[in-house]
C-alpha cells in the first residue's frame, strides 16, 4: 500500500497536514518532488531562490532517510511523469497540499484526473500553507474580500488550526521498487548548477527545516517584541526574515502562528502586544494576497483598477537599467537595488520606496518591475510580489486611489543616518549622513565618487505622473 506524496510550497515532514494523512492512510509513504521544465524554463526564476529551495530539497531528503524512507525526484511534465510512476510502482494513493497559482491549480486539476482515471486516489483540496482555506472567508454577501481591513478583521476572529507533529516511523521503497523507480524516471538531486541556474554567492539563509525553527525562535525571543518600532528600519535586523521559508513551506504557517500566540502569552508590555499583532496583520498580509490570486487569477496577468490596464507607461529602457543596477542618483533607491541584486532580499519599507519610484517616478510598467522581482528575490512568490507591486503600483486592491511615496523623505523617515545607504554604497560611504539622507549631493561631488546625478527629478515626474492618472481615470 505505497502512498507517494508530492511535496512542491511544503518542503518539510513536520506539521505537515497532507503528508500526516498519506500515512494515516499507510505506513509505507514516500516522498516526492518533480522539476517542472514549464516553471525551470520561465523567466521569472532567481538563481538565488533557485539555489535555496535546492538547498531545502537535500535537507528534505536527510529529513526522509531519518524517518525510515526516500524522497524521489523526477524531472518533466508532472501531468505524465507523476502517474506514470505511480503506475509502475503500483501505488495505492498520490496526495498533495494545494496551491493558489493559476498554473498550479490547473496542472494539479490535469494530474488529479489521469491518477484518478488509473483508480489511484487523490486528496481533496487541502490548504496546508494558508491558516485560513479561501472558500472560508468571504463577505456578507458571500464574496471573495477585496480589500485587506475587513479580511483582516474576519481571518482574525477564525479560530486558526494547531500544528499536527512529525511524521516518524514511515516505510520506504524496498529494493525492487527502488529498480522500478530508477528505471521509471526517478533521478539524483541535481545542483541549481546542474538546473543552468548560477549564484555564486553565499547564500543569506541556510536552507531546510531546521534552519527556518531556529530563525522563528531567535526572532519570538526578543526581536518580534519590538517588531513594531523596527520593522521599517532596513538598517537593522527588524523583521524575521522568514518569507523563503514560508514560500517553500520549510516551516508550516501554524507553527509560525504558534509561535506568535507563545510571545503574547509571555509579554509583559501592552507594547509587547501591540508589536506582536503587528506582527500577525503582516502574516495576514501574506494570506489576503493569497486568497485574492485564487479567487482573482487575472490578477497575475493584468493590473486590477481600471484605470491601470492600459495605462500610458513611458518604458524608457534605460532608466529601467538605472534602476536595476542601483544607478538612478537617489542614494535609498540605489541601496535597496543593490542589496536585492547582492543578496536576494531586499528590507519591505525598501520594496514599497523601490516599486513606488519605477512605476511613478520613471513612469514605467510595473510588471517590469515584477518580473525583476521575481528574476532576483530568494523570497520570490507570485502572489506576495503581485500583491505588493499592484499595491506600490495603486493599480490593485487599495481603497486609498493613489500613493506616492517621495524617496527623500522616505530616506528621512527610515533611514535617518544613512546607515543603510552607505552599508550598499560604498561610494557613498565617506559622505556626511545629512547629504545622503536629503539627497543633497553637489554635481561636483558626484563626479568625484563616480555616483551619478538623479536620472529625473521626483516633483517634475510626480505632477506627470499625475496628469497621466487624471487622464486615465476620466478615460474609465
Ligand atoms: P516580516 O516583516 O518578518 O513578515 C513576516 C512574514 O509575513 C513574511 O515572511 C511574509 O511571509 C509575510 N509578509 C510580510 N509583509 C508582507 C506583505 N506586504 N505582503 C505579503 N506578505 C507579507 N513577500 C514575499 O514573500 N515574496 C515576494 O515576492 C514579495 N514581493 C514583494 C514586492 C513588493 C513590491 C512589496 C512591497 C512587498 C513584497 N513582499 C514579498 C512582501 C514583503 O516585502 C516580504 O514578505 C518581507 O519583506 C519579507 O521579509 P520578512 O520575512 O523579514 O518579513
């Protein structure tokens, strides 16, 4: 009675809930991961993230032969590779934990039918990654939340699940079905290398299970208590930096959540809890612009306001390079570029100054944006990035119509000594803190470091952009 399952946003065997029913349903339970050349091959993989979840995957195999058995790797159409697997090893059920994606929920629908069309058995949907399932929060009208305040409001009065424990004492494949296996597809690991995916770098998280429970604990110890205050100073350690993690499912959400109900119990400040709520409305974040790509897959093609979906972009290729490469003369956009193209992550508050800045100083299509989101983050997930991109953009689900943040007096908001700015420009590194943050830098100092002058200025472009809008707006 061989169960496979088929991990893909839930690379653990602790609290995790599909898996926890496989062996429920067997003692003899396996693992399963598949390279899928039509995610592989697309342009929207960053080497960095590429490398992470490689990383995860051994940790995961480690994880397995503890726990008595394999994890199988495959690579091609899970659609044909997975049954055809199964088949051969005469396998008695195929789970998985779902997913929002629209490529994902259509692959898994196709794999569904021909496992089943062979009576091999299917789980129902099972929203492992998400505290909440989305066919359980909707309005008053029974209808999918478009906006984050009240979502929040009805997610948070939900009574949220516990996490289910480790899985221990499975069965693995004996030797002839390890043969079948080898000769029916299933292959070695390979490196990200191996994959045409190069990041040489060391990485800024340790992959795997382990490392994910230790990053949660340091952060519930101390740092979450003081979340609130910190979290939008990207000069320091503030947040948790757990989003790859949480992206691949190295740690489950329920654990995470736990966690956050341990910290209120143990504080000891109305502070404390204010900070440790801040903290939750950020997961809560995470599960709003899940459950919107899922009700409203469009969204991963096109801008939700009407406003945006044929909006007048400009695209000039060059400042699109500026602002890749950290080269647009504004010292906290340059920061944040090149923190993202140095390490793979980049601080939220710098996200939202980055995005703002693309869309409505360079007036260029956010998507482009995404996309080199997606091409560089470690945390790269489509339904975060598209949430914070249309959301920066004002082209999605915010009742506030436009925003436009000013890097200036971003910079002196969250970076009031420039430590941030000078720690990624080390041109900028001698400059006194008051010309980094006013941005204030004469063109003859700019010369002589070789830092250059801003590539637009931000009240021209800011009235542009507004002129545009007003245009687009009255259009719809
Ligand atoms: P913490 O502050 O510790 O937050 C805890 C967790 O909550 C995060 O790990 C994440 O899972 C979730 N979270 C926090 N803020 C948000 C948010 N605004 N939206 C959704 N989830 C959130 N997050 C991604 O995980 N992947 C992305 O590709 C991504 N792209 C983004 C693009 C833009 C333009 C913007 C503005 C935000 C994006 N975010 C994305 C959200 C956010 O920036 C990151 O989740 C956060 O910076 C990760 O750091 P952390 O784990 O230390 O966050």
């Amino acid at each position: 009675n061989l169960i496979m399952f088929w991990h893909r946003r839930d690379l653990r065997i602790t609290d995790n809930t599909g898996l926890l029913n496989a062996r429920e349903l067997s003692p003899q339970v396996v693992g399963l991961f598949c390279f899928d050349p039509h995610i592989i091959k697309g342009n929207d993989i960053a080497p960095v993230r590429m490398k992470y979840m490689v990383g995860c995957l051994q940790a995961l195999q480690k994880d397995y032969q503890k726990a008595g058995s394999q994890l199988l790797i495959l690579q091609g159409n899970p659609v044909k590779v997975i049954p055809k697997l199964a088949i051969a090893l005469n396998a008695k059920a195929v789970f998985w934990n779902w997913d929002v994606e629209p490529y994902a929920q259509k692959r898994d629908y196709m794999t569904m039918e021909v496992l089943r069309n062979q009576g091999i058995q299917v789980l129902e949907q099972n929203w492992d990654h998400l505290l909440s399932s989305p066919h359980d929060i909707f309005t008053g009208t029974k209808r999918p939340y478009t906006v984050y305040s009240p979502f929040w409001k009805n997610w948070n009065s939900k009574t949220k699940a516990e996490p289910v424990y480790r899985l221990d004492n499975i069965i693995g494949l004996d030797d002839a079905q390890k043969e079948i296996a080898a000769n029916n597809g299933v292959i070695a690991l390979p490196s990200s290398r191996d994959l045409g995916f190069v990041w040489e770098s060391q990485l800024i998280l340790e992959p795997g299970e382990t490392a994910a429970k230790e990053k949660l604990e340091k952060f519930c110890k101390k740092t979450i208590n003081e979340y609130q205050e910190q979290r939008n100073l990207p000069s320091i350690e503030g947040t948790s930096q757990l989003s790859a993690a949480l992206k691949f499912g190295v740690i489950s959400i329920r654990t995470v959540w736990q966690a956050t109900l341990k910290a209120l119990e143990n504080s000891c400040s109305d502070e404390t809890k204010v900070s440790i709520h801040a903290y939750q409305q950020e997961l809560a974040w995470r599960e709003f612009y899940q459950h919107v790509m899922y009700h409203f897959p469009e969204l991963a093609e096109s801008a939700y306001r009407k406003a945006f979906k044929n909006f007048p972009w400009e695209n000039n290729t060059e400042y699109f390079q500026a602002w890749c490469k950290g080269k647009t003369g504004y010292p906290i956009i340059d920061a944040a570029m090149r923190q993202l193209n140095q390490t793979g992550w980049m601080h939220n508050r710098c996200r939202m100054i980055v995005a703002s800045f693309l869309t409505k100083d360079l007036i260029i299509d956010s998507q482009w944006g995404e996309k080199y989101f997606m091409q560089n983050l470690i945390d790269g997930d489509l339904s975060s990035n598209n949430g914070g991109w249309q959301w920066s953009t004002s082209s999605g689900m915010d009742p506030k119509p436009l925003r436009i943040f000013n890097p200036i007096s971003q910079t002196q908001k969250f970076d009031r000594e420039g430590e941030y700015i000078r720690k990624w420009i080390p041109e900028l590194q001698s400059l006194d803190p008051e010309y980094l943050v006013t941005g204030k830098i004469s063109p003859l100092e700019r010369h002589a470091i070789n830092y250059p002058e801003p590539i637009v200025d931000h009240n021209h472009q800011q009235k542009r952009f507004k002129e545009l809008y007003k245009q687009a707006t009255d259009c719809k």
